[in-house]
C-alpha cells in the first residue's frame, strides 16, 4: 500500500445489538490516531450504503457524540441483510476506488464475513489495494472460531434478569396463572436461551424448565414437564428458544413459511402455541411472553464487560488493516486461568464464513437443569457484574 492516507469505510450489518456501536466507536477512535488513515467513512444500511453512494463522513463527528455511542443501542448507521447480487460486488469495488477507500471494516455475523471475504477477493482479483477486516457481532453468540461474540454479554444479561423478574411475577400470580412461557432468539444455537439459567438464585429458581433448540423435543413431553413442575411447586417459569424443534426437526412453531434475503425463516410464535396447548391439555391457565428485539437493545442492562470488548474488537480491526492484514475476521481468546480475561486475535474470514456454532453437548442438560455447570461457568463472567439481590421475606406467621 502506498505511503498516502488513504480512507478507510467501516459498515453494520444485521441484527443490531446492545454494543454494536461501541465496536463502531472503537474503528473511528483508534482510525484517528493514524497519519495512514484519512477520512473514516460511514456506509448507511451495510453494504447497501456502499451500493447506493449513501455515505457518511465520521472523521467530522465530535467526542462527545462518540461517547454517548459507546453506550446507545442499536446501530448508529443502520442495517441491512443484503445478500449480493450478480454485479454487486464489482459495483462494490468500484465505489471503494472512486473514493479511495484502502480498509474495510465490517460489522456483522456470519453472512456479514462471507460478504466481506467475497469483496476482500475480488479486490485481489481486480488488483485493487484493499485491506479488509471482519468485526464479529451476533446476540446469537454462533459464530466459530471465537470464544464467544459482542452482542452476546448484554442479551444474555438482559435474558437473565427478564427471567428471574419474571419468576418472582409467576410465583405471586401462582393462584390465578400458574403457567409462564418465555420465548427467547436463537434459530439454531441454545446460547441465549441457555443462559436463561443465569437468573437462578436458588434451587427450583425460575426458569424451572428450559428448551434448547439442539435437543429435539415433542409438545407432549413439554406439557407433561410442565405439569410436573406446577404440582411440585404451585407454579412453572418456562425459557423456550424460538427455534425449538421436534424429533423430526421440524420447528414446533414459526410465523410464516417467508425466509430472508439468505434463506432464514421467520420465526416465533411457540410460546403461544404451547402456552394454548398447556392450557388445552391441563386446564393451566398459562401466560406467554416475547420479549424479541428488546433482548438486544436494552440500554439499561448493557454488560459493560461486553461493550469494552466491542470497543477493543473495532480497534483491534484498525490496528490490523494498518500491519497488513486482509482476509482475516477479528476474535476474542479466553485466557487460561481462574481470572477472566479475554485478549484479541485474527482468523480467516473463509473459517467463519456460513458457520454456525451450537451449544456443545458437555453445556447442555436435560429440561430442568437446561445447562450444566460448565455452561454457566462460561457465560457468567460475560453478563458483568452479578444481578443485584433479590429479597424473600422469611415469612414469619402471626399467631390466629
């Protein structure tokens, strides 16, 4: 690459999460500290920005704006799920040249790195001197070859404390509706819904039953289950994933037969679906909750261990694009030892690209235990500092 600064576009696409726009404030901050670098240019919508020349100078944003970012959810430039079209990528490095764009950083899952390889190889083929970086970011928490993704901490954080809040409601109403079905994200991989199990304080803490989707499992066994726990305990708090399947792996419930510009169906519904089947079956009356999108857009339950590591995964990318790297997607790595800490690395987009990471089997249990230990002592340290204390009167009668 020549000696010239030359600018570099950073992009987010997908999902939004809690900290998306730290690891966006992280590619700005640390761009501005390298003469190499000119302007930091922002793509509206993802890759449809570029596409479409809908272009925003971030270099000009003030300090006090990128501070606030840090902590705001959502993403600051918009998303899209644009799978490319035949034309799409030459029209892609096209605009790059016109605008001399030397790095490319993009925010995103999995889909988000085999776009970002696909671009990084074009340019090879084309001669183009580009540098690209992929940023991981999912709630889902599957992408491969990194410990674990931004996103995740602060939706497993905002899952925890739903649940256990959520128990406390159940357990109160018990007399009345005995019966709460929780409906959490996650098409493939349990990582959500698993750390439902956060929330327990206590045994037979709520959730009392958990559904993942990597165990098959028939409507008639989650009724039966559920019947036992309320005739054991008055009451069930279920944590169900939206894409919990039956033993022919056929999805228990989805909205529609429409699938997304990659080919992902539509999915939720299954808490209503079992809440109204619990009720056919037992006569429980059953309640059922979707909390969907605020899982990953909770201001008030970001993890902050979870946003510094989005900040420190969009520098990461800079420091990388400026030592030469291309190709490569940026990864978090857990350190041995009894202490938490993670410290960054790089990895092949082509390794992480159309992969999806499930829940191992040595981090799920059966429905009552949901996951094992070894799950929790992985998830824990991600959600931040422990959820406050709940208190529980000790319940001392007065003599009639």
């Amino acid at each position: 690459m020549s000696g010239r600064a030359r600018n570099l576009l950073v992009a987010q696409s997908g999902g939004p999460t809690a900290v998306i726009n730290s690891s966006l404030v992280g590619v700005v901050e640390e761009a501005g500290h390298w003469r190499e670098i000119g302007t930091v240019i922002g793509a509206e919508r993802g890759i449809k920005g570029v596409l479409e020349e809908s272009l925003l100078d971030l270099s000009a944003e003030d300090a006090a704006t990128l501070a606030a970012l840090r902590y705001t959810p959502s993403a600051a430039l918009g998303t899209s799920r644009h799978k490319l079209r035949p034309g799409d990528l030459d029209r892609i490095v096209d605009v790059f040249e016109k605008y001399d764009v030397g790095y490319f950083c993009y925010i995103g899952g999995n889909d988000s790195m085999d776009t970002a390889s696909r671009i990084g190889a074009l340019a090879r083929e084309k001669g183009y001197d580009l540098r690209v970086i992929g940023i991981p970011k999912t709630v889902d928490n599957d992408l491969v070859e990194t410990d674990h993704c931004p996103g995740y901490g602060s939706a497993a954080r905002f899952v925890a404390s739903t649940l256990r809040d959520a128990g406390l409601d159940t357990e109160a109403g018990a007399s009345s509706t005995p019966v709460k079905i929780i409906e959490i994200m996650g098409r493939h991989a349990g990582w959500l819904t698993g750390a439902s199990a956060l929330a327990r304080e206590r045994p037979d803490a709520a959730p009392q039953l958990i559904y993942l989707p990597e165990r098959p499992v028939t409507v008639e066994d989650i009724i039966g289950d559920i019947d036992r726990v309320v005739r054991r305990l008055g009451y069930a708090v279920v944590a169900v994933s939206e894409g919990v399947r039956d033993p022919e792996g056929s999805f228990l419930a989805a909205v529609s037969e429409a699938v997304d510009a990659f080919g992902h169906r539509q999915l939720g519904g299954v808490s209503a679906y079992l809440a109204n089947r619990v009720t056919e079956a037992t006569g429980l009356k059953a309640r059922f909750e979707k909390p969907d999108t605020m899982q990953r857009a909770s201001t008030a339950l970001i993890s902050p261990v979870d946003a510094e590591e989005a900040y420190e995964a969009g520098r990461a990318a800079v420091r990388a694009v400026l030592e030469g790297h291309s190709g490569q997607m940026v990864n978090l790595i857990r350190e041995p030892g009894p202490n938490y800490r993670v410290r960054t690395g790089l990895v092949p987009l082509e390794k992480v690209a159309n992969r999806e990471r499930l829940l191992p089997p040595e981090f799920m249990a059966d429905p009552e235990e949901g996951v094992t230990e070894a799950f929790l002592a992985y998830a824990r340290p991600l959600i931040g500092p422990p959820l406050p204390p709940h208190g529980r009167l000790a319940r001392h009668p007065i003599r009639r």
